[in-house]
C-alpha cells in the first residue's frame, strides 16, 4: 500500500542483470522535503533502485509512481523533461561539464529548458552564492577542488526547482571536512525548498544527515525507521 502523502513510491522492484538479481522485490517511498539514506554494501542493488526510481533504468517487475502517476507509463519523453526539470542528480564525481565555466554548468539545465543565457546564469549565480562557491563562477571544472566541484554539481541540480534529488554517493570523492560541508549545504537547501532527497550513501556520517534510513540488502529494501 503507497503511504499517504508520498511523492515518490515504488513497490515490488525487480531488477536482473542476467543471472544476477540486483533487486528483489524492494519497496520505497518518500514524501516531500523528506531526506532519506538508501544504504547497503557494495553491489547490494542500492544504485539500481536509485536508477529506476529515477526512470533511467526500467525494472523488470514492479512499479514506481511519481506525484501518483505510474513511470512506466510515461513515454520517453516526459520521463526526459522530469529528469530536466522536477529531478535532480548529484552523483559522486560530480560530472561537470569540463569546457563551460561553473556558471554555466549551473545554468545548464535552465538552458536546456528553453531559459535565456542572462536569466540562467543570473540563477545560476544566486545558487552558487547559496553553496558559497560563488569566487569560482568564472572557472572551469578542472580549475577548482574537489569540494567546490561538489558544490557547483549541487548548484546545478538544485538550480530548476527539483521536486526529488537523487543524490549517489555525493561524498564519496571528498575528505570528511568537505564531505560535511557538502551535506550541510545540499540538505539545508533541499529542505528549504522542500524537495524530497534519495541519498545513496555507504557512510554512516553521511546518512546521518537523514530523516530516515532505508537498507538494501539481497535485492530487498528494509526502512530502519519501521524496524525500530
């Protein structure tokens, strides 16, 4: 049964990679301004279930509703203008694109919806600002620290007003000091905004800056808050 009020829910996922189940019949749900770490060891399905509850990989059972309409029943292209517009993605190397400045990547998404240069960068900028990297606006990716790139990937997707961020292993490539700073900024503003927060995380100094913890092991999805 979908909890009341969630956003995001899924039920019964199943999902092989050949003879390899990565999931077995995992459950979620999320409501919005909700924050909750999707945890589990190493090839325990955890990126899988953030994929298909992003609409990037399609499960081979199971189903997964956004704002009560089924995913799978979206054609590709609206499933595409929800990942340009209503999700947002952080992943852990951040993925900046290498030949635009940081206030370009930020703006990138507002672009790619049809926004002008001067309003998306305006934007942009006020996000950069927010994250306080905005000293390095005018740089490429590759000339600022691993910390300030996160920050800039967490501008960017924050910049269109997601209504879900998916966050995969957003510290993983920093140190504890930016790690923290990282999640203290990404979920400040995304519970400012009231956007709901799938963070992928095998760090239990990251998950604690969640509402509630979800673990996935064998393929099955088993919310700790419920377990206590």
């Amino acid at each position: 049964m979908t909890p009341a009020g969630s956003l995001l829910t899924a039920e019964g996922l199943r999902k092989a990679y050949g003879p390899t189940p990565a999931l077995d019949g995992a459950d979620f749900s999320i409501h919005p301004g909700e924050v909750v770490a999707v945890m589990g060891p190493s090839g325990s399905g955890k990126s899988t279930l953030l994929h298909c509850l992003a609409g990037i990989v399609t499960p081979d059972a199971g189903t997964v509703h956004y704002d009560g309409q089924l995913l799978s029943a979206m054609s590709d292209s609206r499933r595409s203008a929800l990942r340009r517009g209503e999700f947002g993605f952080v992943f852990q190397f951040g993925q900046l694109v290498p030949e635009l400045s940081c206030v370009e990547n930020v703006a990138l998404p507002l672009r790619l919806t049809g926004v002008g240069r001067k309003e998306a960068e305006s934007r942009a900028l006020s996000w950069l600002e927010r994250l306080e990297v905005a000293d390095v606006r005018a740089k490429r990716p590759g000339e600022v620290s691993g910390g300030q790139g996160q920050r800039v990937a967490v501008a960017r997707a924050l910049v269109s007003g997601p209504r879900v961020l998916f966050a995969d292993e957003p510290t993983g490539a920093l140190d504890s000091l930016n790690g923290e700073r990282v999640m203290e900024l990404l979920t400040e503003a995304a519970r400012e905004t009231r956007a709901a927060v799938v963070l992928v995380t095998h760090e239990a100094r990251v998950a604690a800056y969640s509402d509630r913890e979800v673990v996935v092991r064998d393929g099955k999805a088993r919310d700790m808050a419920g377990a206590r």
